[in-house]
C-alpha cells in the first residue's frame, strides 16, 4: 500500500528513513516485492515474526492489516496497538479484529489530537480479558 507513494516522494526526513528502512513484507504475490530494502517474512507468519524479533533493530511496525493484527495479537507478537481515528464515517467497512480474535484487555499509554480533527491514541497490549 505504501509502496505506491513512498519511492517516489520528494527528498524529506520522514520519506528519506521510510525508504532506507528494512521492510520485512508478508505477501502472496513476491513479485511485488519492489520497495527496498526489503525482505520476506516467510511462508510461516508466526515463526518468521519470532526470528524478526528474535534479531536487534528498532521496533516493528504493522501497518494497515486487521489480518495480520489479530493473528499477531492471538500469538502474543504485538505489544501495542495504535488507533488512528479520522473523523470521516463510511457506514461499512472491515472489522479492526478478525471474527474468533480472543479477548484482550488494552492499557491507555497517550492520545493525541492532530490540528486536523485526527486522533492518534496508543494501547499496550495488557492480556486476556478478565471475567467474572
């Protein structure tokens, strides 16, 4: 998704560390595969993100899959989620969790409103959802 737009941005901080960043790409189409650096995940998402994390390098980040978040999330591999509401209601759309995504419990660790109406807020990863 990204791939689209990054390559060809105008020389900036932001665009300029994207594009010289290790993208670690979990596809079914490795011909896409154009953006480097880059390198695949593997055919086993759950032990190819083990091996990821396993390694020293700055943290990952997943963005834009409600597939990949939830099996992240259900294999104890993501340890924050971050919400990025834009104030814009479509009415359909696809669920943030997949459908048999186990209950977790999230802990607030900051919320931002952007000038545009944008709200960034941050989850910590806090565990299975407690009943009575």
């Amino acid at each position: 998704m990204w791939s689209g737009f990054w390559p060809k941005a105008p020389s900036m901080p932001f665009a300029d560390r994207l594009n010289a960043a290790r993208k670690f790409v979990v596809t079914h189409r490795p011909e896409s595969l154009e953006w480097g650096p880059f390198e695949s995940v593997g055919p086993d998402l759950i032990a190819g993100v083990r091996r990821i994390k396993s390694q020293d390098g700055p943290d990952l980040i997943l963005s834009g899959s409600s597939t990949l978040t939830s099996t992240l999330l259900e294999h104890g591999l993501a340890e924050e989620v971050l919400l990025i509401v834009y104030p814009v209601l479509l009415g359909t759309g696809k669920r943030f969790f997949a459908e048999g995504t186990p209950a977790r419990t999230f802990e607030l660790v900051s919320t931002r409103a952007m000038p545009t109406g944008v709200i960034l807020t941050s989850y910590k990863v806090a565990g299975p959802l407690k009943t009575a």
